[in-house]
C-alpha cells in the first residue's frame, strides 16, 4: 500500500504549559490540495515545523510519504519544500547562489543546482533579480524568492505557511498561478491561510485546527455552505 503525503498521529507539542499540539490526527493524500485554517495560535505552524524537523514531538507519529520525520529525518526532508512564515535568508549572496547552495544541501551536484537555481527564479518571475541580495528585494520579490527557495530541490510536498499574508491582489494571483501549477504537475501542496478565497479557489480539502487538534475536514465549499458561525476559522477581515 502507497503512503500518504502526510500522516499524524495522536501527534503532541508542549511549549512549557502551552499544548500546541494535543493529539492532532491528520492524512494528507498525495497530489491533494490540502488547507489548514484555524484562529491564530491554533498549532498550524508548529505541525509545519513538526513535519519539517525544526521542532521536535513530545509524542505520538508524523510521516511524510511513509518516512518516519525524526528518525527518516534525511529522507523525509529532501522530499519536503517549505515556505515558511518568517524568512530566513543568507544575506551576504546573491540569491541565485543561495538557491544553488539549497540544492547543494540537498545532495544536488553544483551542474545541476545551477540549472534548478535558475528554473526556480524563472519560475516565480524574479530571473531578472538574480545577482541581487535578498535584503535588497521588494516585500513582494522577498516572497517569490522563499518560494523558489522551496522549489529548488523538486519537492514531492510544499508546504507553504500563509504564503499571500499581507501581498497585493496581483502578487497573491501570480501566486496563486505558481502553486496551481506545482499541484496540477502532481505536487502535494499543504497550505496555511487566513483567506477564505484562497481556501476555496485553491484547496481539495481544509482542516480546520484549535487548540492544537483537528475540529473538522471538509471540502471548502461543503463548510462555506453549511455556515461556519460554529466553527471559528480564524479568517482574515
Ligand atoms: P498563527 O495563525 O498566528 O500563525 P498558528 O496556528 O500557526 O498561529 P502556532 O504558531 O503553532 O499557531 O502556535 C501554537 C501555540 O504554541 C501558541 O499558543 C503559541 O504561542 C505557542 N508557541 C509556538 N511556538 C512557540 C515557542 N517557540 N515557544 C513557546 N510557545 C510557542
């Protein structure tokens, strides 16, 4: 039997006397759209660092394509590209060769890492900015680099954790252009939002999480149609 893209289970998280994450059961299907949406504080982006390995379980199991994260850590994270919230960029390179040296990490030869350095760059249309330094990109170029940056190594899963937040409506629709086409060539895409629209327009499915757990799963449109006044998706105004 072929192993989902993502699989938790009973999966724990305490920060001191905070439960980021209590028992958080979730399955992501490979080539699945898939949301997380829930009020701030939720415990979104501490399952995304679970995934990825920067935070480490108090309990329970989280794979992705079958791998154990913590003890199939190499494995699990060459299969990952991840956005994240908070960028954190060397700042001394241009940004092709940060991206270059991404791929390297991920055991890519230096030939190769150049060709996807480019066709990452190519791909969320910031070519033209290739021997600039991250810190002198616009907010919204910032955004389309942390993105190729999550390309480069051809990921089978990106996760992208709330990767329009604040952009205007023609970087979020370029955006959103980029990732539809990750996922109709076969990408697995996990997606956090405060953007109903981007839930709707973009996902097969959403979770709904509080308090460090799953309320609910549905289709976007089976729980926009049922009324959400139960439920606090912890929307953007
Ligand atoms: P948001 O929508 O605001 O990004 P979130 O759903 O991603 O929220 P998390 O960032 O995962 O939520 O936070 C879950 C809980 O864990 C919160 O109570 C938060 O304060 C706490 N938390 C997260 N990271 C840490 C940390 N490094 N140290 C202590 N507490 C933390």
């Amino acid at each position: 039997m072929t192993a989902p893209a993502i699989r938790a289970r009973n999966l724990r998280k305490n920060y001191g006397d905070v439960q980021a994450l209590d028992g958080l059961d979730l399955t992501v299907e490979r080539g699945e759209f898939f949301g997380l949406l829930g009020p701030n504080g939720a415990g979104k982006t501490t399952f995304i660092n679970t995934l990825v390995g920067l935070v480490h379980k108090d309990g329970g199991d989280a794979e992705v394509f079958g791998f154990d994260v913590e003890a199939d850590y190499r494995e699990a994270r060459d299969r990952i590209g991840l956005a994240p919230q908070e960028f954190n960029v060397d700042r001394f390179f241009p940004i092709i060769e940060v991206l270059e040296h991404k791929a390297g990490y991920h055991g890519i030869g230096s030939k190769e890492a150049r060709r996807r350095a480019e066709d990452a760059l190519k791909t969320v249309g910031i070519w033209d900015k290739r021997d600039t330094r991250f810190d002198w990109l616009s907010g919204g170029m910032k955004r389309r680099f942390v993105l190729a940056r999550a390309l480069v190594s051809n990921p089978d899963l990106l996760i992208l954790d709330e990767p329009t937040a604040g952009v205007d409506v023609q970087l979020r629709h370029d955006l959103w252009d980029i990732i539809n086409r990750m996922n109709d060539a076969g990408t697995t895409i996990l997606l956090t939002t405060h953007y109903i629209e981007e839930a709707e327009r973009l996902c097969d499915r959403v979770a709904i999480m509080d308090s460090g757990s799953k309320v609910e799963v549905a289709a976007p449109d089976d729980l926009m149609a049922r009324g959400t006044d139960t439920i606090d998706l912890g929307l953007a105004d």
